[in-house]
C-alpha cells in the first residue's frame, strides 16, 4: 500500500511531514509522496523542504517519504516549463491538478499536463479520450481518486484508461489525517470505479516499479 498524492503543512495540508509519515506508517504503506500544492510563487521553497523532510526520515523509517509537488491552477501555456523546474529542483514525483468537476481548472490542463510528461494527472474528470491515449503513449498516470467530489469522474476515468492501456494509481489526496486511505478503502475505491481486483493488483505493481523501486 502506498499513496503518491498527499499534502502537509506546505500547502492546505494538516500535518508537517515527520507526523504525515508515521500516521501512513502505523496503516502499513510502503510509501507515501507529499505533493503539495504549487505554482510559480512557492515551488522553489517546498520542494527543498520536503527533500530535506525526506533525507532525515528515510534514514530510519521502513516507509518511505518520497518528494513531490503537485501544479495546481497553473495557466496551461506554463505548465511544461514549471514541470521541468520541479525536476530540476528534485521532485521525484510530479502531480498536475486536473481538470475535476468540483473546481473550476482551466480547459487544456489534463493536455498541457500530459503533453509535459508529468508523472500523475490528478483527479482528470471527463477526460477525453484522445487526451488517454496520449497518456498512454507517454506513460503518464491518471489517478483515481479517494477524495469526495474528485472522484466523481473515477468510473469514466478508469473506463478509458482500460481501453487505451493508460496507467492508473489509487491516491487520497490527503490533506487531514482523517484522510488517509486503509488498503482496504483503496481497493473499494479502485472496484467502485469498475476495476476488478486483478487491475488493481496491477496498477500497483506497476505504480511500484515507477516511483518506489530505486
């Protein structure tokens, strides 16, 4: 069990990083990535914190704090060069906000994000299906989300992503401890959106590969 999309006390999130990855840790993650909330005016300041977060914990922790950054509400003209400076800047993993139907993103996110080579299009809403098979073409993972209102879309999401062979991931965006998802709840996430258990099997394994296995 792991999450690839949670935030702490950097963005909107509850929890500094030390207490986000011991309350994953007692549920038995293997590891979780903090991907707060980000745009041109604090990418620089969060992601070297939670690199930093990441260097000291991981020393001594068997769950391991993977940093990340998730672009949020940026302009999609500016998202591929702010992609390419969180990798710069060290993000191991980098999230998109996408296009969800709670919030008003703008149109051409869930393309530009894709286009850029982002590592996760969050909460994609009613994607497109040109923009899934492009996903698929790039490996980029459509997630799945646990959290209320963005995963209003999962079952539409989770549809095309099977007929194109995009890659999925189950994650909470968590932002409160209440948040975080048992791997019990992740898999009821993953069969409410049509997956069968054998998928879900995999898109771990292959999601493992990716961001966990150095």
């Amino acid at each position: 069990m792991f999450d690839l999309h949670c935030h702490s006390i950097f963005s909107d999130g509850e929890l500094i990083p030390a207490e986000l990855l011991q309350r994953v840790k007692k549920l038995g993650y293997e590891g979780v990535a903090i991907t707060d909330h980000a745009d041109h005016s604090n990418i620089d300041l969060v992601i070297p914190r939670v690199i930093a977060a990441a260097k000291a914990l991981n020393q001594v922790s068997p769950t391991k704090l993977i940093p990340g950054i998730e672009l949020t509400h940026v302009p999609p003209p500016l998202i591929p060069e702010l992609v390419q400076r969180a990798r710069m800047l060290g993000a191991v993993v980098v999230v998109v906000h996408g296009e969800t139907l709670v919030e008003p993103v703008e149109p051409g996110t869930n393309l530009a994000a894709i286009k850029a080579g982002a590592d996760i299009l969050a909460h994609p809403g009613l994607i497109s299906e040109e923009e899934v098979k492009l996903a698929a073409e790039k490996g980029v993972f459509l997630e799945l989300s646990g959290r209320k209102g963005h995963c209003l879309a999962n079952g539409h999401v989770a549809s095309l992503a099977r007929k194109y062979k995009a890659p999925l991931v189950i994650n909470s965006d968590a932002h409160a401890p209440s948040d975080f998802m048992t791997a019990e709840m992740a898999q009821m996430v993953g069969l409410g959106a049509g997956l069968s258990p054998a998928e879900i099997k995999n898109l771990y394994a292959l999601a493992r590969t990716r961001f966990l296995q150095p």
